[in-house]
C-alpha cells in the first residue's frame, strides 16, 4: 500500500518523457511480473512497447507527478495511421469495423501494485468515460488477459464467459489464426461455476458489471505469455446504474 495519501491526476501524455514512463510502467508489470517476452521488450531500458504506440493516446494516472496507471487508446484515425487496430491480430473484427458506429480500442492497461484495488483505476474509468462522451464513441473493445497460456486450467473460466457472456451477433468478434480457440473448444460444461469466475481476472470482471461481452473464442498469446478474450462494451446497451458506476471519481 502507498504509504501516505496520494494525490492523484489523470491526463493524456504529453510529452516524450512522459511517453518513456508509460512504458516502463508496463515493462514493470508486463514483463517483470507476468514474464511478457517478444520484439517490443528491450530490457535495457525496460520499456515494453509496439508499434501501435507512436500513434495512440496514452492516459495517464499519476500520484504527485509520478506515473502510477497507463491506459492506451485508440481511435479509428489513429488505427488507420498505425495500419490497423491492435486487436486484428487476434480476432476477426469485422462484425464491429462494418457496423458504421465510432469506435474506440483500449489496450495495455495496468497499475503499479501499489494502487490496486482501489480508486486508481475508477479515476482511469472516469476519465475514458469523459473521452468518450466527447468524441461520441459508441462501441469500446480490447483484448484482456488470464496470465498465463494453460488453457486447460483456465478452460471452466473461458467456458462460463461463453455461456453466460458471450456478444450477440451484431458485435461477435471471432478469434482467428492458429493460436485461436474457437468456440467449440471453450464451450464445455462447467461444473463449478463459483470456482470458475473466481478465476476470471477483475479487470474483465469489472466490465462484465458494466455490461459488457466477450467475443466468440480466445487466443493464445505466447510471446505476452496470456490467454486473451475480446472484451466489447456498446455504451448504447448500458443501463443508467452500469453509466454511472463507469463515470465514478470516487470508490463505490
């Protein structure tokens, strides 16, 4: 736990210097905690990026000026400049590319240990929710992660998720290529349902409380060392209570 009040404040990076903290912020938490590997880690300045980075926003929660939660968006224009969304590498998006409605990706979310589970990330929800509603987006999405690639212990999970959450068919993303676990795979009887959701991470709990869906499938991420849903939010199907728990500055 922090060890005095923080002074917390959230805003968009600016500046290259506040870029670079971003990153290292998810090097400490993508790689140092949950073993991310691949081309964007460089250990030696441990930062961990792509190529999608030049050209999203980077939403910053910051206590007393350091950089302690990171959220990264990206809006169509920005997609386009960067040759597409993040997300197309691991599912078919064509259900939410073909729907004529604005888009939104968020994507490399994550907070210093010391300020889970508490106000930090409903500040970060505030503040998209204030991004959203001035650029009148209307449909978010982003991949979200169980650590690791053991697909068997994290079968109950995914199986519940499919069953209970799955997007209706105007928003089903669909996993693609030869890491995807289509629904078949996932779509098995779940014994004890309890024991399955407690293994879902809270982030994709928390906006399955919002009203949110997965997509059809998952896919197996080696080099990030994760298996990963679609998470699909369409602020036209959120309900009055699920709006104001998402826009919150303070802990419920």
């Amino acid at each position: 736990m922090a060890l005095t009040q923080p002074e917390f404040t959230v805003s968009f990076a600016q500046t290259e210097d506040e870029h670079l903290e971003a990153l290292r912020l998810r090097y400490d938490v993508f790689v140092g905690e949950f073993g991310t590997a691949g081309q964007g880690v460089d250990h030696q300045a441990r930062i961990e990026s792509d190529a999608f980075d030049a050209h999203a926003l980077h939403l910053l929660l910051k206590d007393r000026g350091r950089v302690v939660g990171v959220y990264r968006l990206l809006d169509e224009a920005r997609a386009k400049a960067a040759g597409g969304f993040y997300s197309e590498a691991e599912f078919d998006l064509a259900p939410l590319l073909s729907s004529g409605r604005k888009l939104l990706e968020l994507g490399r979310s994550c907070l210093h240990p010391d300020y889970r589970g508490g106000q930090a990330m409903l500040l970060l929800w505030s503040a998209v929710s204030d991004h959203v509603i001035a650029t009148k987006t209307e449909i978010l999405f982003g991949t979200a992660s169980f650590q690791g690639t053991d697909t068997k212990a994290i079968g109950p999970s995914l199986a519940l998720l499919s069953e209970k959450h799955r997007a209706p068919p105007d928003l089903r993303a669909v996993a693609v290529g030869p890491d995807a676990l289509a629904y078949s795979d996932i779509a098995k009887p779940v014994e004890d349902r309890r024991a399955a959701m407690l293994k879902v991470p809270s982030l994709i709990k928390a906006y399955l409380r919002l009203g949110g869906f997965v997509g059809d499938g998952a896919f197996v991420d080696r080099a990030f060392n994760s298996t990963d849903v679609l998470l699909i939010l369409d602020v036209a199907r959120m309900t009055e209570s699920q709006r104001a728990v998402y826009s919150k500055r303070t802990p419920a």
